[in-house]
C-alpha cells in the first residue's frame, strides 16, 4: 500500500500536512507493507529536505500511489482518477461551493474520505485540528481585545514559532480587569483553556461569574446546559439536549451581561438554540465587546459573525445597532475574529498533532481489513455513487 502527501493547492496556501516526516517514519517501521512519497512543495512546513533526510522520498508522480493524503479541498483539475483521497471536503452539509468538487470525485470514480468524518463506533471523531484551533482563536482574542481597548498590542500567531511561544507572550501581556467567557469543552473548547491557564488567568465558577467582581481578569469555561434551558423549566440532563434541542431556548443573555470578551468554541448542533441574536446584541446590557467566534458559523449561532476573516487580517467591527460590519475601534462596535483555519497559523504543531492521530487510528484500518470500521464510515463515494451512509447528499449532487 503507497500513501502520497499530495501538495496543498488551494488559495490561501496552507502550510500543513497530514503525515510529518517522523510520522511517516513511524508508519514505515510499523507497516513492512507500506510505502510513502511526498510530492514537491514550496509552502508545506515540512520542507522536501526535511522529508528526504528522513528517508522518504519526495517526486512530482503521484501516479503510482493509491492513497492521496491531503489536508484542504483538491482543485477539480488536479483529481487523479481512480484513487482513494483523504481531504476535508466541505460537502457534508451541503455547502454549495463545493458541489462541483463533489461531482468531480464521482465522475473521475474516485474514493473520497473526508477527514471530518472520520469517527469510531460512538460517532466520535479520531482525527482533528480543533485543539489548535482553540490554542489560536484563544491566542486571537486576547490580542483582539488589546487590538480594541488599545491595551496592548501582540504579534500575529502565524510569526511565533509554537504553542510555548504563544503562551509566552500571553504571559508577559498587562491584560487588565475582565471578564472571559468560553463556550465549549470538547478539542477546541479545551484548546483555548489550554492558553487561558498558561497566561495564568484565573479560573471562576458560573456563580461567581456572574455574581462576584474581581480586580484581575477571570474566565468561566461553561458548557450547553448552562447556556440553554428547556423552555419548560424542566431540567432533564445533556442527553435529553441533544435528543430535544428543539424543546431548548438561549439563556446567554445572563452571560452577555457580565462577560467583556467571549470565545465561542462550542459546537453548534442543528435545531440548538442561536446563543445570541443580533435583536440581543442592540439590547443595552449586552456587554460583550470582543467575540473570538473559533466555531465560525457564518450568519448563525453567534449573530456578530457575518463571515469569515482570515489569518492576515483576523478582526472586524460589527455594529449591533444596523447588523452590519463597520470599523471595529468606532464607539459601540464589538470587534469580531473569525479565522475560519486558525491552525493554519501553527502549521508544523497542528500537523504533528494531527497526524499522530491519523497513524494511530486511520493508517491500522489499511493493514487490519478495517476492523473497526473505520474507513467505511468515512468512505463517502466508491464505484462513481455515494455509498449509503452519504446518500443525503444525492440531490445536492444533482443540484437540487
């Protein structure tokens, strides 16, 4: 079995990688079986030569290889037909921007594995960037709220080396008196922790949070059910959440009172409640002047995001009273970051993370006839059709 490491083409360039040369390394000593070849690329944060003198070589043919492993969706024109690709897709909900990507992988017969549904028995995701994703939204939104207050300035996340040095600067940041609220404590949620604690904020109760003052910045990590209530009053636990988020309503508003800089870093589930809505953000006790929405859903859950910004250019004004975006230092307007690739910026830690997850729960699957299932649930497309887990999306194929 050959994997490729195929070349990041799409723009922005990204610079990650699903195997590190040590991470192939790791899957040839395992695997007698296996071999890899790296196609060329001037942008991966793995260099060529680093991959060569790993030992691994590095050519422009992926010809020969029947595995394509890749981060970010493939230009139509670069699919090779007839190969098995692992890539993020960005078809599992519909989205219409990538209906002809879609299209393609069927018409040239390929096998498309979409990272994002790459799970075990439990629908519980095995490999992922959402760490780094809250390592650096986390990161972006305390240097959103200097950026706003005029506290303090910090570099861009994407000119530090690592995680340590992100922390370091956090560290040596004044941050002054406030309020932090984080959302969230699955991978991205508990990513953002990580970053709050190594700055040594200290961590608070719900009930202190929203009742007692403090003289230094604090933060609440809080989950779904502190958030939303039933609209019954009844209180019936998580499960009954995720079973009847219909029977939810937002209870934000006692948060959004008190909180100074909220970091979104929950996942929003279909039929859940909208955390705020842009009616909440005019209201006259909506505090929150700083939202990191790590989550990003664009025009959603958190109504100050009306669409993505980019590593680049991280912040945005948006202006409660209109709903629309405006310059983020004018009086009133709440700053918004909302990098929609935010590992992006730690492109060498979150490929190390990512790809030892992918050989200790995806590569197996190639050598041990997927005894686990863990391609075939992953396995959205194979002899040109959807296979049956992915037959929803057979009438946005279609156009429908």
């Amino acid at each position: 079995m050959r994997f490729g490491i195929i070349r990041e083409r799409k723009n922005p360039p990204d610079r990650r990688v699903v195997l590190s040369p040590k991470a192939c390394q790791n899957v040839l000593s395992a695997y007698p079986g296996a071999g890899i070849t790296v196609e060329p690329s001037p942008i991966r944060v793995f260099t060529d030569a680093e991959y060569r003198q790993a030992g691994i070589p590095v050519a422009d043919e992926m010809g020969e290889c029947e595995v394509l492993l890749g981060v970010k969706e493939v230009p139509v024109e670069a699919l090779i037909p007839h190969k098995k690709y692992f890539f993020f897709s960005h078809t599992i909900k519909k989205q219409p921007y990538n209906r002809k990507l879609l299209q393609a992988v069927l018409q040239k017969d390929i096998e498309l594995y979409d990272h994002e549904v790459i799970t075990d028995q439990n629908n519980i995701r095995l490999v992922a960037f959402g760490r780094y994703a809250g390592i650096v939204g986390a990161y972006n939104g305390i240097r959103a709220y200097g950026a706003k207050h005029g506290c303090f300035t910090l570099p861009g996340p994407e000119t530090l080396k690592n995680r340590e040095a992100l922390i370091q600067v956090l560290k040596e940041t004044p941050m002054p008196r406030a309020k932090v609220l984080l959302t969230g404590k699955g991978r991205v949620g508990n990513g953002a922790r990580e970053m709050l604690q190594g700055m040594g904020m200290k961590e608070v109760t719900v009930a202190e949070y929203l009742d007692a003052d403090f003289t230094e910045a604090v933060y609440c990590q809080i989950d779904v059910l502190d958030y939303n209530k039933r609209s019954d009053g009844r209180v019936l636990g998580l499960q009954d959440f995720f079973d009847h988020p219909g029977e939810y309503v937002s209870d934000f508003m006692r948060f959004a009172r008190v909180t100074d800089l909220y970091i979104a870093g929950h996942f929003y589930g279909q039929g859940a409640p909208y955390l705020f809505t842009r009616e909440d953000a005019r209201q006259p006790d909506f505090r929150i002047s700083v939202v990191a929405d790590i989550s990003c859903d664009i025009d959603g859950p958190v109504a100050t995001t009306l669409r993505a910004s980019t590593i680049a250019d991280p912040l945005y004004g948006y202006a409660p009273k209109t709903a629309t975006e405006t310059d983020y230092q004018k009086d009133g307007a709440i700053v918004v970051m909302a990098v929609d690739n935010l590992p992006a910026a730690l492109p060498r830690d979150a490929s190390e993370g990512f790809g030892t997850a992918f050989v200790n729960h995806v590569i197996p699957a190639f050598f041990n006839g997927d005894q686990d299932g863990i391609l075939q649930r992953a396995r959205m497309t194979q002899h040109g059709k959807l296979t049956p887990r992915y037959a929803y999306l057979q009438d946005y194929v279609e156009g429908r």
